[in-house]
C-alpha cells in the first residue's frame, strides 16, 4: 500500500512563508503542485475542520481507504513543540494501513501570528514526516492572523493537482482532492502480477 497524508495547519499563510523562509516548505512550494486556498468567515481552527473534512467520509467508503483523525481542533491546549511531536507520532502509525488525516491547531489559537522559529518547528516536522509519504497534501485553510481574525488565503501543496491551473480552492472542494489522494493509494495496494506469455508448441 502506498502511503499518504494529508496535514492541515491553520493559521499557516504564503506570507509567514515569505517573512521566515522555511527550508523545507520552500523546497516543496518550488516542485510541488500547489496552489490557494479561499477560506470565508467565521475563520477558526474548528470551522475549518469541518468545512475542509466533513465529507470525506462519503467521498473515501467506496474506495475502502480507512481515516484515521490526528489531533482535531478541540483537543486539550498543549504547546506547539508537544503538538507537533503528537502530530508526527499519530502520522507514522497509521502510514501503510490507512490514510491519515491530521491537524496542526496551535498558531491558530494564538492571539499573534506565528513567529519563525514556531514556522521552523513546523517545518522541521514536516520535513521527518514527508521522508515516508509517497502521496501528500499540506493544506492551510486559512492563513496568518491579521487582528482579531486571519488572512483570507491560504496554502495549498499536493501531489494532487488542483482541478484548474488558475482556480482558488474552496473548502468543500476539498474532499475531492482528498478523495483523489486515496485513490493512488488504493490503486498501489495490490502487486501487479504480469501475466506469463503464451506457451509456443514445440514442433515434432
């Protein structure tokens, strides 16, 4: 089974990409697909949940790929470093059996946008993670916090192209993408046996 993850990182913008430089993020926004998010009010690490991943369970039972949640808004307030590291750990147990689908909240809930070296972290985890996926998708559903609310736009970064060259995703196109996702790891489930050529009589 080929193995794949998707990770959500509210409150992660192109312009915390642009002001801190992540090594690896730049790395993977220079050969990824990748795109933009367009994520309307209320922006909150909940809201953003459910909107992105509430019918991925309609979109994945016909391809028999198992979910398995990571971390979900709402979980006890921990900080960033215990998060990440709860993230990673969740991530790797679930490779090769199922798809994960994970959540990185913390910058979210912080009252400031992320500072580089709370970016370097999260960069840092990724970078571990995505040494065993052969399918990915790093989505931010809404990016920095500007006052009392966060950046319309956000990050999309995926082996999954997004539907059009130039289109913004929405979050309810979200579960499509998710669901393209587990159909290459689906389809790699199974060894592919090559048939044997046809026996050629042997002349008499």
């Amino acid at each position: 089974m080929r193995r794949g993850a998707v990770i959500s990182i509210p409150g992660l913008g192109y312009t915390s990409m642009a002001r801190c430089s992540p090594r690896f993020l730049m790395e993977l926004f220079n050969y990824s697909p990748r795109g933009v998010t367009r994520f309307p009010p209320p922006r909150t690490p909940e809201e953003a949940w459910r909107r992105t991943f509430s019918g991925l369970g309609r979109s994945l039972g016909r391809l028999g790929v198992e979910i398995v949640a990571i971390n979900p808004p709402g979980s006890s307030p921990q900080g960033l470093a215990a998060e990440l590291a709860e993230v990673e750990r969740g991530i790797m147990g679930a490779l090769g059996r199922s798809l994960p689908i994970a959540s990185v909240n913390g910058i979210a809930y912080s009252a400031i946008p992320p500072a580089c070296d709370e970016v370097k972290l999260i960069d840092g985890a990724l970078s571990r993670i995505f040494r065993s996926l052969d399918e990915y998708m790093v989505i931010s559903p809404f990016g920095d916090r500007v006052g009392d609310d966060f950046e319309e736009y956000g990050i999309y970064l995926s082996s999954v192209e997004r539907p059009g060259h130039e289109d913004v995703i929405a979050p309810e196109q979200v579960p499509d993408l998710v669901a393209e996702l587990a159909a290459r790891i689906a389809r790699g489930r199974y060894r592919r046996i090559r048939p044997r050529p046809p026996r050629v009589p042997r002349k008499t």
